[in-house]
C-alpha cells in the first residue's frame, strides 16, 4: 500500500520522560579524554561482561564467554587472567578489605580471588526459578546482596552474611524485566539498577524507595511507552550499568554508535553529559558495563567494556 512508505514511529513519551529530555537539553555535552584500547586487535578477550575498579585502581574484568577473570594495572596496558571458573559466567561482584568477589549466575555462588586466584567459593542461600531467569549479586560491608527474578517467580532482593545464608529479604512485585539491571551498595543501602527504565529501586533496612534520574534522554524512550502500552513485544535497554563514584553516579546511556555517560547527583539529577571523541552512528554497537575511579584531585579515569563491533575495554579520562 502506499501508505506503508510513509510510515513514521511514534514519537510520544511520558510526560516525565519529557520533562526530564528538556532538562537534558540545557546541558552542554562534554567530551572524554581518551586514553587508550586495551589490547586492540588481540584475542585476550571474548565476550568481556563485567569490569571494576578496585580501592587501588586495578581494572577487574570477567570474560563470561572463557569463564576466566582478568586485571590490568594501571601502568600497564596487559591483561593478566588471573583463574579460570568453569562454567561459571563470572560478574565482577566488587571489593572488601584485600579480596575481589566474583558472582557466578549459573552456580548461584560466590568466589573470594586476589591476585593469586581463588580463595574461597561461597554458595548462596535463597529460592530459585526452576529454569532461567536473571540473577545479580554484589559485595555489602558484612555479607552480600543479591537478586533473582523470573517469569512465574517471586522475585526478591536478599541480603546475606558472609557465609551466604539470608538475613533479610525484599520481594519484588511486577514483571521480571523491570528489574533486570545490576546490583549496587553503600554502607547499608542497596541500589537496584532497572536497565530498561531511567531509575533505579532503593532498599534501605526495611524500606523500597526509587530514585528517579532526572535528566535522562534516549531516543528510545518512545519505545519504552510503546511497551508498557502493549504496542511492542520488547522493552528497549536504556542502561547496561551505572556506578556511584563520591557522590556521582554515573550511567551508561546506550547509544547506536558511540560511547555516552551521564553523571547525576546522589539523589538522580543530572549533572553532566559525557560522550567520546568523534561519535558516530553504528547499529552494531554494544557496550556492557562502566568503571569508574577517582584520581584523587577531582578527576575520574572511566572504562567502558564492549563487545560489539569487537570485544574490547575503552578507557578515558574526565576532569569536570
């Protein structure tokens, strides 16, 4: 028909949503400076996941498609696999005292490494799905936090001691997607990343909160209310990873080409945008986590993991 060449998509977003892109819109667009790609062009790496920064500034890096956990110094531009975990599909967990952690999603465990390999494993406490679903985990001052949401399963948000047994729980109401994302902590709160919408849900002692990021734009918005409108059969993924850097929290806004990040404050309002030298459009563009780590003079050193157009960790440097 000849009306089908002259299809548009919707444009219409949530009235939030709209005010939060024209807030956007008064923000300049700063660009990172950038450092280097590590190990371009090399076969070190496959499918690289997850990364941290420890306290000291060495970039962790999970492989989940060689199961094995890397490093990388900051004087170096060499990865160094540090143990291989069997099918394990490891995620960076984060640091506490001397130890790194590593969540394995498929075992339901957690590993204890330093630079040497693996210290202890720890096997998780908490109800399962019989098949599938997505499962998180993170490192808290005295224990771990984790998540586990599926189709047809209570969802929770848990927390554990050291040796994994639950000590208190949040369950979690609505469809898994809206909580797929990563889990965060501070002292005693626990961020829950919702990569398909611009918040993320708090829990504090006994309490669920949301923080809302105020400021967020995408051009994939439309399409989020499209979802939740029943119009589409797939949400958009708007964030693969955020983290909290002093008292920034910096997201990963996915883009269809370029590397963007925009840091908000503690409490979700948009500060600055970030993006890379020379942006350009590619579809097949796809980056799935952010590290950040503060110089120590106001100054942050930000790397990104891709896999797509090749697998690779892209490092910058930004001093606002």
């Amino acid at each position: 028909m000849p009306s089908s060449c002259n299809r548009t998509q919707p444009r219409d977003v949530y009235s939030a949503d709209s005010l939060s892109r024209a807030f956007s819109a008064t923000f300049p667009i700063d660009t990172l400076q950038f450092i280097d790609t590590v190990q371009p062009g090399q076969s070190k790496l496959a499918y690289p996941r997850t990364i941290a920064y420890s306290p000291e500034g060495i970039l962790w890096v999970t492989d989940t498609a060689q199961h094995i956990v890397l490093t990388l110094s900051p004087e170096e531009n060499n990865l160094v696999a540090r143990d291989t975990l069997p099918e394990t599909y490891p995620y960076m967990a984060g640091f506490r005292g001397s130890s790194a952690y590593v969540f394995s999603p498929a075992k339901h465990h957690m590993y204890e490494m330093d630079s040497t390999g693996v210290l202890r494993e720890i096997e998780l406490k908490g109800s399962l799905p019989g098949k599938g679903g997505l499962r998180y985990a993170t490192v808290t001052d005295s224990g771990f936090a984790i998540k586990v949401v599926a189709k047809g399963f209570e969802g929770y948000v848990a927390e554990t001691n050291d040796t994994g047994e639950i000590t208190s729980s949040h369950p979690l109401v609505g469809e898994e997607w809206r909580y797929a994302g990563q889990l965060r902590t501070e002292n005693q709160t626990i961020y829950s990343l919702a990569g398909y919408l611009p918040m993320m849900d708090v829990f504090e002692d006994s309490r669920q909160d949301s923080l809302h990021f105020m400021g967020f734009d995408s051009p994939m918005l439309p399409r989020t209310r499209q979802f939740q409108m029943g119009d589409t059969k797939e949400p958009p993924l708007l964030s693969a990873s955020a983290v909290l850097a002093d008292s920034s929290w910096f997201v990963l806004n996915m883009r269809p080409g370029w590397i963007q990040v925009d840091v908000y404050s503690r409490e979700g309002t948009l500060r600055h945008i970030l993006t890379q030298p020379s942006p350009s459009f590619n579809l097949e563009f796809f980056p799935t986590d952010i590290a950040v780590h503060p110089d120590g003079t106001g100054g942050y050193y930000i790397a990104v993991a891709l896999i797509k157009p090749d697998p690779r960790i892209d490092r910058f440097y930004w001093h606002p």
